[in-house]
C-alpha cells in the first residue's frame, strides 16, 4: 500500500531538538568530562615521553596520539575503548524514553512518519558526536602545538581528518546498536543494560574469543604448515566482526603511515619493500577502505532492524 | 453540514484472536463535539488510534477529513489534533520550547510560531508560565498545555483521549470549558471517557462502546428515552395509595420501579410532577415528596447493558 508524503518530513526538526537535548544534558557533561580528562592525560603522558626520546620522526604529531607512556594507554586507545559509551550514553533511551516519559504517541500524532521520528534521533547523535569529536581533535592538536612548539604538517592533517571520519563512522555502529535496544526494550536501565554487556563483550572478551573459537574449528595439523595460516586467517575474520577490531586496525594504518598490511603477508610478498618507510596517505586511505566500508553497513544494517522493530511496534504503551 | 469529517465502516482491529475493536461504524459531522464512552479497555483508544492512523485496522476503512489515515497519514494528521490519555511533555522543555518544538514538526510558518505559540498559551491560561520547565507541571496544567498544542496548530478536529481522567472537580471544570471554547471556534471534537455523567453536558451525540462494538449511538436525550422510557426522573414518595397503578396510565410516564420506603422512581419524557400530583391527590394519597432530576448517561449505560445481557 503506497502512501503519500515524504518520510522525511521533521527530520531536520527532531535531529536537531535532540542535538540541543544532548549538548545540554546533564549525563552528556558527565561522559565528555570523563573522556576530555582521560584524553588530556593521555597526550599529556605522550609529550612526556616524545620530549624524553631523542630522534627524528616524520610524524611527530601522529604519535602524540598513539604513543602511550606506562601506566596510561595511548589517546587512540582511550578513544576506541570509550567512545561506544559515549554513543551509548546518547542512545540507550532514545525510544523507549520517549514511551515512559508519554510524549511518543503526541509526536507521533504530528503530521510526520515515524521514520522522521527514528532517523531524526540517529542523526541528531551523530551531529552531537561529530562536534565532540572534532573539539577533542582541536584541543589535541592546540595542546601538541602549545607543549612541542611544532605545527602538524599536510599530511598529518589529512590523516587526523581520515581518523575523525572512521571514529565517527565507529561511534556509530554503536549509536546504531544502543537506538536498537532502546527500541526493543521498553525500559531504559533494560536497554542500557544490554547495550553495555555488548560494549564489554566486544571491547574487552572479542579479542579472548576469537582465538579460542578460531582453534576449536581449524585445529592447526602439526604435518600441514597451512592449516596454521588457515587458523589465523579465520582467527582474524572472527576479531573483525567486532567493531572494535576494524577501528583499532583503521587507526594503526592511518596514524603509523608505516604500516603496510593489516593481515597475514608471507615473505614472497615483501620482496623489495622499504620496512619501516611510510606510506603516502592515498596508501593508507586504501588500507582501510574495507575495514571502513565495514563499519558503515554495520551501522546501516544495525540501524535497518531497529527501524523493523520501531515500525511494527503498537504506538499504545 | 456537508460530508461528515470522520466516517468509518466496518472498523475492525483485532490483536491475535482477541477482537479490540469489530465491525464499528461511526459518523461524526462537522462541528459536533462527540464522545465516545465506555469502560476501560472497550475499544475507545483503539478506535481513536485508528481514526489517527497509528494503528493499522484489521479491515474496515476510515476517512478523516476527506483523507484515507493509511494512505494519507500526513494529511489527516495536519487537520487533526491529538491529545493522548496521560499526555506527556519533555520536563527538561519550557511550556514555550515545548509546542515550539511540535510547531515545527508541524511544519508552521517560523515567523508565525511565537504568535501562535503565546495566543495559544493565553488562550488556556498558561501564559504566565510559559518559561517554566514542564517537568514542574500539574496534571491539570499537562492536559491544558496540550489543549493549547491543538489550538496552536489550529486544526479542524481535535480528538482528546479521557481528557479529564485524573483531574480534581475544579480542573475538570476548567477543562470542559475551554473545550467549549473549541467548539465555539468551530472545531469539530471528539472526545472519549469513561465517566459518562461527566461529559454528557457537553456532547451533541455520544456513543456508548461496549466491548469493541458501538452498544448505542445518538443524543444523550434520546438514547435515555429509548433505554429507560423517559430523559427526566422523578422521585415521588407518597403514602396511602398504589403508586405504580396510579401513575402507570399518565401520559408522558414511562416506567414506575420502587426504591426504598415508599419512594418510587418515575422514567418521563418531559417533565410530569403537575400531572403526578394531580393524580395522587385525586385517589386520595398523601404526597410527601418529589423531585426531579435529568436521566444520566450513567444509568443509560448500567440500564441498557442490563437489558443486553438479559437478552442473551
């Protein structure tokens, strides 16, 4: 049955109402504070050290973000491991709030589709998540420039910028994820939940599991040298189903312009290469194609079933 | 009165094999205020939904405002205002930031909201605080903010779901009046509740719904006419003569049943105290009291499904 009107009627209104609800919530300043202050601590710890080693280095702005100094992780760590709860922060009581707090079915009597309703919310996240995520570029940068005396070259511009897409991209499978469980739950705490036991599972016991599981169905033949590189081939396909895999790989080729692969090469294959000599950006952009592309129909995919779910949902709470 | 603004034919909703709503047809002209009452969980939200085109029927079709709600769901929702049972507002919102927040959805002009926005809030007497944050809100206030969103949006009908549900006498008061102020704006209303005396006096027509059918349909009157013999009651308490057999002969009297000591009710369809004293004086019975008071849609209701259940 065809029916009349654009779906996207109110979009812009409903992402842009919840970008302001967002940027001036009180959980919002909670989590940014969090990651503004694990961030500052990080690049501040990477100064420290990049000061302490003397040496050349091309991309001394880069390793402001990746150098980590004992006990703390590099920035790019801190980020891949905090930015899901920023996004779930964002997301965990984006439709089911709208239930409990009786405004779902007023909205709804508003002459827009209930796509506008979904898709408004998502892109509103993502418009809060990009503004957070390009200050927390600038500051780094601002902060490197201040304590190193150094400004970032081109290149090194270029490949932050290609690191804000992918976190972007990242941040949202899992703003895509926490609007999914916020549409099959009806309770908040529910949602957050099951979102946060996902963001565990996939941060913390992805990297555990795959070995595991790798090894239980490719058991390595001690007289067949292949079913080795069989098991860690499908060792690495099972990490990368997890959004935290493609991101930390995404990182490693655009911010050490160095690396040349993200998966198995035998020794035939780096006849004549320069080890250690980095690659043009261009390079690296083509590294990262599939692992990016990968998160993208993550998020699409992610997002389509929570679209499902929303529109077969009865409006009546 | 041209064509009726809502018209719905065999009107069907069905949840797994539990019926919500079966066969309904229902005719609302323009202008009326109509209610749909009933008890809880009888069909009238469902309908309602439907009418809205928030939920799919079953089978049966359904024209609001010349538009089909399935096909066309932003039209009829542009020309029909929607108050829900319970309505809720974002507590972190000003009442302000709130109806300008459905202004928008609603696609009007941005150079006229504000006007829109503050007659709209002056209109139900929120004016004074339209900065205040929602969340600080009386349940009265809620229901009036939300009559105040269907002004603003200056829709031809406006459907309000248990409207008074929850209110204390004096913003039930408040509340009925301002939707006679709709009406008087020439808004089509229909509202639905379960408290039948309450809304009897401002609705032209009722439907009384009963388990997901229309149990009776028409003016309050009427339907009290026909259910119970008469729109008026009097009481009558007299000694010294056979009540029943004294009055059953008079005109205009419909049916004479007897309450407690010697007071007996009376079902008429006008208003027959004269002629009922007259004739208990005339057998010579003392007349001790007698007062009249209308038929509530209440005992309508209690009287006719009686009678549905006796029949089967």
């Amino acid at each position: 049955m065809q029916r009349e009107g654009s779906p996207f009627t109110g979009v812009s209104a409903v992402a842009l109402k919840e970008a302001a609800d967002h940027m001036t919530s009180a959980r919002m300043h909670l989590v940014m504070l969090l990651v503004l202050l694990t961030a500052v601590g990080a690049i501040y710890g990477a100064i420290g050290q990049i000061k302490a080693t003397v040496g050349e280095d091309q991309f001394l702005f880069l390793r402001l973000l990746t150098t980590a100094k004992d006990p703390l992780p590099s920035f790019v760590a801190f980020l891949g491991f905090l930015l899901p709860l920023v996004s779930i922060a964002l997301g965990f009581d984006a439709i089911n709030g709208e239930y409990s707090r009786r405004t779902m079915s007023r909205i709804l009597a508003q002459p827009i589709y209930r796509d506008a309703l979904l898709l408004g919310k998502f892109l509103g996240g993502l418009i809060v998540l990009a503004i957070c995520l390009v200050t927390l570029w600038l500051l780094m940068t601002g902060m490197g420039i201040l304590l190193l005396g150094l400004p970032p070259s081109g290149e090194e511009i270029l490949r932050g910028v290609a690191y804000l897409i992918c976190s972007l991209a990242y941040a949202g499978v899992w703003l895509a994820i926490a609007l999914l469980f916020s549409t099959v739950f009806r309770s908040p705490a529910t949602s957050a939940m099951a979102a946060l036991a996902v963001w565990l599972l996939f941060a913390i016991f992805w990297g555990m599991l795959a070995p595991l599981v790798a090894g239980v169905i490719a058991p390595i033949d001690q007289l067949d040298p292949m079913t080795a590189v069989h098991q860690l081939e499908l060792q690495k396909s099972i990490s990368r189903l997890s959004p935290n895999t493609l991101y930390g790989e995404m990182t490693l080729a655009l911010l050490n312009p160095e690396t040349r692969t993200l998966g198995l090469v035998f020794m035939s294959q780096l006849q004549g290469a320069l080890m250690g000599a980095p690659l043009p950006f261009s390079q690296s952009a083509l590294l990262i194609w599939p692992q990016l592309a990968g998160l993208v129909a993550a998020m699409t995919v992610v997002f389509t079933i929570a679209y499902v779910a929303f529109q077969r949902q009865e409006v009546r709470a | 009165m041209s064509e009726p603004v809502i018209e719905a034919r065999g009107l069907t909703k069905r949840y797994g094999p539990v019926a919500a709503v079966s066969g309904l047809d229902l005719t609302v002209e323009a202008g009326e205020v109509f209610g749909v009452l009933g008890p809880n969980g009888s069909g009238k939200t469902t309908t309602i939904l439907m009418l809205l085109g928030l939920t799919e029927p079953t089978s049966g079709t359904v024209r609001v405002a010349g538009f089909d709600p399935f096909r066309q769901p932003l039209q009829v929702k542009r020309r029909v205002g929607y108050m829900p049972d319970a309505v809720g507002f974002y507590d972190n919102l000003s009442a302000r930031e709130n109806l300008a927040y459905t202004a928008r959805l609603s696609g009007i002009p941005a150079a006229e909201v504000e006007s829109r926005i503050m007659e709209a809030l002056r209109k139900v007497r929120l004016d004074d605080v339209a900065d205040r944050r929602a969340g600080g809100f009386s349940r009265g206030m809620r229901q009036r903010l939300a009559i105040a969103e269907v002004l603003m949006r200056q829709c031809r009908v406006a459907i309000l779901d248990e409207p008074t549900s929850g209110l204390d006498p004096q913003a039930t008061q408040e509340l009925l009046e301002l939707i006679g102020e709709l009406r008087r704006d020439g808004m089509t209303i229909v509202l639905s509740s379960h408290l039948l005396g309450l809304v009897q006096t401002i609705c032209d027509r009722v439907a009384l719904f009963h388990k997901g059918k229309i149990g009776l349909i028409g003016k309050v009157d009427d339907l009290a006419r026909e259910v119970l013999g008469g729109a008026y009651v009097v009481e009558v308490e007299a000694e010294g003569v056979d009540v029943p057999k004294t009055l059953s002969g008079l005109a205009g009297v419909g049916r004479v049943t007897p309450l407690s000591g010697g007071t007996f009710r009376v079902d008429a369809d006008r208003d027959v105290r004269p002629e009922i004293a007259r004739s208990i004086v005339s057998a010579g019975g003392a007349l001790r009291n007698m007062a009249i008071s209308r038929s509530s849609l209440d005992e309508v209701y209690v009287r006719y499904f009686e009678q549905v259940a006796h029949a089967a």
